[in-house]
C-alpha cells in the first residue's frame, strides 16, 4: 500500500470519528454516559465464541510476553476483559484502562470469577490518561482508537507510556469492499471509516513504520439487512448523507448488485479482518 499525498488523513480521521459521533447522536445514543449499556455482555459473548478459533493476533501477544518475561502490560479501552484474560497469566501485571461502567463491570465479573489477582483496574479515556498512569514494557490497544479524533495524539501517548513495544489491533476493510465502492462514489475515496489504511499512512507521516501482521483466515461476521431499504439507509447513514436523496439510485444499484439475497435477508460480502500493527520502543 503507498501513501497517497493527496489526502490529508489526519484531517479525514477526525472527520471520519466526528462522522460516526453525529451518526450516533441521530440514533439518540451519543450523548449517553455509557454507548455500551445493555450490550456489554452480548459484546463478550460475541468476542468469546470468535476465540474459539485460533489467530495470529492472539499467538503474536502471546509471543510478544514470552519474549518479554514478567512484564508489564497496559491494556487501553480493555473492554470486557478477554485480552486481559489472556496476558494475565504471563505478566507481571495488567492495567486495564476503560472509560464504560457497562465494560467494567463485565471486566470486574471476570476477573473475580478467574482470580486475576495481577490486574488493576482504571477507569477513564485515552490519551487524556496517560499523564497520570506509569510507563508499562508493553501498550497494547485493540480496536479502542475509533472514538479518538486526534490519531497522533493517540498514538504519541502509546509511545510515552510504553518502555518496549506499541501493539495496535485495528480493523483493516478490503479496498475492494462494498463500503469502500460505496464511499468512492460518494467521496472520491475509498475510506468509510477511521481504518488501518488511513492509521498506516498517519503513522508514516509520525516516522513510525511498523510491522503488520494481518490475518488471513477470519473476516469478520457479514453484516445483515432485512430489506434493500434498510441497507440502503445503513449505507447513507454511514456516509453522512441522512436526508440526502442525491445518491440515491447509485447506491441502491450497488447495493442491488453485491447483495445476496438468503433466508429473507440480504447478506453483505464479507469485507473486514483485523490487522495487528507493533513496533519497538
């Protein structure tokens, strides 16, 4: 993948966040304490039954503390938990960060019901944290920089606070996607959404090169519409246009023409897999 000059994609990141807060406050959920209540708990249920299944994301942070014996990990936006299941039992000890009650609380039942008794909890956003919590050997962030408007912002605060390495996990669309036709039509570009593609070329512009480890064998759960009409309102919804009608009949044929009708249902192309990015400190 080149950089492409002709996008400013720190300004397209923080537009793309934005995008998806005005989404959410049309949905009457953004101004909301908590955009988690009341699916917290099908979120771990979800994320558990992916595990189920091997990847490469999992068995490089594996790796990454068995070459890093006894160390210390910082988990921001931890979630329910389950990344902090799995680094518990080989660090010295994990800093989960999360700022959603709904999350802590899941996160508190499993550390309580798996006695992870190297665990401290800490309850807030990032990178408006990172002043007052201490330099950990490994910082680690899966899929919780979505919120973030100022990606370098983010990102710098990762490496303040990390002593040995930086780990991303960060959804990766393919370019080719649904969306990213969908977006081009509209925009001009393929990105529909704060990404790995755009994270890539901001890290570039910071001087930072990571490696990429990208998984392979597990896209992510299609997406499911009960009727054209809906997707296409998912579609534009998405893409900012709401009441806007000018697309319309463009994206409806698009939409017509990758859809797959099943069950009484149109099913989307599978599209997404998560790409683990890291680099030493």
């Amino acid at each position: 993948m080149k950089a492409d000059t002709g996008i400013n994609y720190v300004e397209l990141w923080r537009d793309l966040v934005r995008l998806g807060d005005e989404r959410r406050r049309r949905k009457g959920k953004s101004n909301s304490a908590d955009q988690w209540h009341g699916k917290a708990a099908e979120f771990d249920q979800r994320v558990s039954a992916r595990w189920k299944e091997k990847d490469s994301s999992r068995t490089f942070v594996l790796q990454t503390l068995r070459e890093f014996k006894d160390a210390t990990v910082l988990d921001i936006g931890a979630g329910s938990g389950a990344w902090v299941s799995l680094m518990s039992p080989l660090a010295s000890s994990v800093t989960a960060l999360d700022a959603s009650p709904s999350m802590l609380s899941q996160l508190e039942k499993r550390i309580e019901k798996e006695n992870l008794n190297n665990v401290n909890v800490v309850v807030g956003h990032w990178p408006q944290m990172q002043a007052s919590i201490a330099s950990h050997d490994v910082c680690f962030c899966s899929h919780s920089m979505y919120g973030a408007e100022d990606f370098p912002e983010f990102i710098q605060a990762m490496q303040l606070a990390a002593r040995k390495r930086v780990i991303l996990l960060i959804r990766a669309p393919q370019e080719v996607g649904l969306m990213a036709q969908a977006a081009k039509l509209v925009w001009g570009h393929p990105f529909d959404s704060p990404n790995y593609q755009i994270a890539m070329n901001i890290l570039w512009q910071m001087g930072i090169f990571p490696n990429v480890i990208m998984e392979k064998d597990h896209l992510w759960k299609p997406w499911s519409h009960a009727s054209l009409a809906e997707a296409l309102i998912e579609v534009k919804n998405r893409l900012g246009l709401f009441d806007n009608n000018a697309c319309d009949s463009e994206l409806l044929d698009l939409l017509k023409t990758h859809l797959k009708a099943q069950s009484g249902e149109y099913i989307w192309p599978s599209a997404m897999r998560t790409t683990l990015l890291y680099w030493d400190q």
